[in-house]
C-alpha cells in the first residue's frame, strides 16, 4: 500500500486534484469531511468538542454549527490548536481502520490542509503538494462564498505555499486550467504506481 498526503492552501484546488487521482483508481479521503462527520450529536467527539467550546456553536437542531465554531477558532490559535487535538486523534484512529480495509495494492490519497504545518506528513509515503499563488486562491474561495477577511485569517495559519512545495515529493501547480492539472496528475500518479509495483 502506498499512502499519499495530498495537500495545499485554501483555494489552490485539493479537492480537484483528489477527484482526478479518484477516477485513475486512487482510494482518497478528505479529511475534512471524516471530521465533518464527528460533529454530529452522539459522535464521541461531538461531547469533547460542545463541553469544551459551550453550546454557543450548536445549531437549532442541536448539532456543532461550523461556521459558528470556525468564527471562535480563526480568531484564536489557541483554541484552534485545542480543536486540532480534539478532532485529528480520532482521525487518525478512523484512517488506521480505512487502512485495514484496504487491499494490499491500494494507492490512498488523504487530503488534508496542515499535513505539513503539523508534520503529519511524515506518516504518508509521498507527500504531494498542489500549488497556485495566493492571489489565484483567494479568487477562488471568494467565488466560493468566503470574505476576503476568513480568508486572509485562515491563509495566515497556513505555510506560504512557496514554502510548502519544499516538503513535496510532487508538485502539481493547479494555477493553469483543468487540463494542465489533469495531465499533470496523470504524470504523478503514474510515477507513485510504478514505484510501489517495483
């Protein structure tokens, strides 16, 4: 099995990158998602999160509001450091399961934004880094629905992706059409398969 981080700053195209490594047989998880899924009522990590941060961040259905919780946790790193702890332990736990399920061949993307910044990425084999300039990202998210102030906050917690393409084994720059990043995901995924059938 061969285990890829697949990472980059908001904005830069991640979950496009995880789509095509998808549809050439990757097994990917996003792990934004598998976290989404822990702020539902009765997930362990709902009580951890509701008895730490208050019922303020529930929903009118009672469950975690992630927009009422990433207002308190990108405003203050300590508190998004104390949310971090909380969530990526028990994330870890539900990949080792993905894991075992897996067959022994597989090739599995995890996506996922502060791999490097945590120096989590040194749990996967290759380290693949998605790059676009900051000024390319930010018209991304905005298009997406986020203010230019979320946005700023949030691309200040991450390393500047100039930096971060330092700890890549691939670099897929995502800044030049759809096309140009398929190809260029064809071309990596081709090289981490031939690697792990040698």
């Amino acid at each position: 099995m061969v285990k890829v981080a697949l990472t980059g700053n908001i904005g830069c195209g991640k979950s496009t990158v995880a789509a095509i490594f998808k549809e050439l047989g990757a097994f990917v998880v996003d792990a934004d998602e598998v976290i989404r899924g822990f702020y539902r009522k009765g997930h362990r990590v709902y009580d951890s999160v509701v008895k730490e941060f208050g019922e303020r961040i529930l929903d009118s259905q009672g469950n975690i509001d992630r927009k009422k919780l990433a207002e308190i946790v990108f405003r203050n790193r300590e508190k998004l450091r104390l949310l971090e702890n909380i969530t990526h332990r028990e994330l870890y736990k539900e990949l080792e399961e993905f894991y075992k399920r897996l067959p022994p061949s597989a090739v599995v993307v995890v996506e996922a934004s502060l791999l490097i910044e945590k120096g989590t990425y040194r749990n996967y084999d290759r380290v693949v880094v998605v790059y676009a300039p900051k000024r390319v990202c930010k018209e991304r998210a905005v298009k997406r629905g986020m203010s230019e102030g979320d946005f700023e906050r949030r691309w200040s917690l991450q390393m500047p992706p100039e930096e971060k393409v330092k700890y890549a084994d691939f670099v897929i720059d995502n800044s030049d059409g759809l096309e140009e990043t398929r190809r260029q995901v064809r071309e990596v995924f081709a090289k981490i398969t031939e690697g792990s059938s040698s």
